[in-house]
C-alpha cells in the first residue's frame, strides 16, 4: 500500500509543470523588433534633417560695425533694422561752421541810414568801405521802393505839369504819356490799356493829359498820341488811330509796342499782332496776284488789230 502511493507520488511531481519561470520567446522578439524600427526611424529623421539643413541659407553673421560701408548694412539700414550711418564727426563740424557763417550778419546790416551814419567812427577801415557799398545798395532800394509807391498807376495831369513830369523827370525814368480827347472811343479805350499797364510796369511814369490842355488846335486825326520820353527827350512816339494798333486794339499789343521803344522789359516772346499782320500780307498778296491773272485774261481777250 505504501508502495504503491510512493510510487504515485513519483509519477504525479514527474508529470506536474516546473515553477521555474520559462523564456518568453515571442516578447523577445517583438522587442528586438521595435528596437529596429526605432533605429530605422532615427535614420531616416537624420536625413531629412540633413537635406532641411541643406536648404536653409547660412546663419546670419553678426554686425561688426553698423557704420561699415557693406551692402549688407545698407540693407539693413534701409529696413530700420540699423539706425542710420553716423556722419564723422569733422563732417558735422564743417557742417555747422558753414551753416553759422551763412547765417552770420554784419551788424551794420540791421542798422538804419541814420544809424550807419552815426557809427561810422566805430568801424575799421574793410567795414567802412563794405558800408558804403552797402548804403549806396540801400540807396538804390529805397529809390526803386519810392519809384514803385510814386507810380504804378496812369496819372492825370495838366498842360502846366508838362515840363516838371514829363521833360524835367528823373534821368533814370521812362514817362509815357497819352494826349487824348475824352469824346473819341480809340483814346477811351488807350487811357484802359495804360491803366493796366501801369500796375504791371510800377517802375515806368504813365501819363495822360486832354489834348486842349497841352496842344492848341490839335488835329483829330492825330488822336490817340503817345509818346515816351527818357532823359528829357522824345524816344518814340504813336500818332492817330493806325500807328497806335487800330480800333481793335488790345492791351498786350501795346505793350509790345512799348518794349520795342525800350520803354518796359515787356515777359511777350512775340508780336500778338504778326498773325494778324501776316494775314494783311497775304491777302494783298492774293489780291495783287489776282489783279494779275484779270490783267491777262483781258489781254488774252482782247482782239488783235492787224
């Protein structure tokens, strides 16, 4: 009996399994699986960050100095990214010396007529020269500032006036004067003219005087006159209605008359009135050429007596 549960015994730890813990096969395996993989991965990441390496462009190198003259900087200026080129320094101070001595002013520049006169005596003698040089410049401003307040517009005057402003008027002044008779259009519609005229010519003495006034029985048909004087002397003159441009005659016509005599500094490139003058020309060209061809019509018409 014994024997036999020994024997069962034996037979029963034979057949029963180990408790030794056994390999794991498969597990291995999937591990040294996905040790490849992840190794692949890693390879295959590296070269894609290699050729992204490749595309991108080189780092960007430091600025050295922002005032260097490189394109690169200008560049960088021109994106505010640098501030703009600092000018040396001797530059700027050349800069300024110039700039403070364009603005410097003589004082004798701010001073009056009277002034100058009374501190003449404190000037040497380079500021005493310069300072009459620069008071006769102010003369001559002041004269041309009375001149343009004096004139400036067509004045009326009397046959007594004639000789004090029109012959005895300053040798540097031009004098236009107009002799016209109130009842006739042409010398209503010159005094018009000359009244424009003498805004736009301020430096230049217009004048008109009624005929009656100046001229004892003057003729009709010599009105409008005009004439300019300088230096006491008849420089050119304008006689009736023709001479003078015409009943139709417009303001920039005379004017060019005006500058022809050298009585204004006239801003006209051209005669107003040459297309208008052509024109007359041309016409009495037509009309003499056709008088010509009538002439010899006529011959060619005419029997011949034999």
């Amino acid at each position: 009996m014994a024997e036999g549960q020994g024997r069962e015994a034996g037979l029963s730890s034979s057949v029963t399994p180990s408790t030794k813990p056994q390999p794991k096969v498969a597990q291995t395996e999937n591990d040294i699986s996905f040790v490849s993989s992840n190794q692949r991965l890693t390879g295959q990441m590296a070269g894609v960050c290699n050729r992204l390496a490749a595309l991108l462009p080189p780092p960007l190198e430091p600025v050295k100095d922002p005032n260097e003259d490189t394109e690169w900087n200008d560049i960088l200026r021109h994106f505010g990214i640098l501030p703009p080129k600092e000018k040396p320094k001797d530059e700027i101070e050349e800069m300024v010396l110039h700039l403070q001595k364009e603005a410097e002013v003589k004082p004798y520049e701010r001073m009056t007529l009277e002034e100058l006169k009374e501190a003449e005596d404190e000037f040497d003698e380079a500021d005493r020269k310069a300072i009459e040089k620069y008071r006769q410049q102010r003369l001559q401003e002041w004269k041309c500032l009375q001149r343009q307040q004096k004139y400036g517009e067509l004045r009326e005057i009397c046959g007594e006036q004639y000789v004090k402003e029109v012959t005895n008027a300053p040798e540097d002044v031009w004098v236009i004067i107009h002799l016209y008779r109130s009842s006739m259009p042409m010398c209503l519609l010159v005094n018009e003219h000359l009244s424009l005229l003498a805004r736009k010519f301020p430096e230049v003495k217009f004048l008109k005087a009624i005929v009656n006034s100046c001229i004892q029985n003057y003729h009709d048909r010599c009105l409008p006159t005009i004439l300019v004087y300088k230096t006491g002397e008849i420089k050119g003159r304008f006689i009736g209605v023709a001479e003078c441009g015409g009943i139709y005659l417009k303001v920039e016509e005379l004017e060019w008359k005006l500058a022809e005599v050298g009585a204004i500094e006239t801003d006209l490139e051209e005669n107003p009135k040459k297309d208008i003058i052509n024109m007359m020309t041309l016409s009495v060209q037509n009309v003499s050429a056709h008088e010509d061809t009538n002439t010899k019509s006529s011959d060619v018409m005419k029997p011949h007596i034999t």
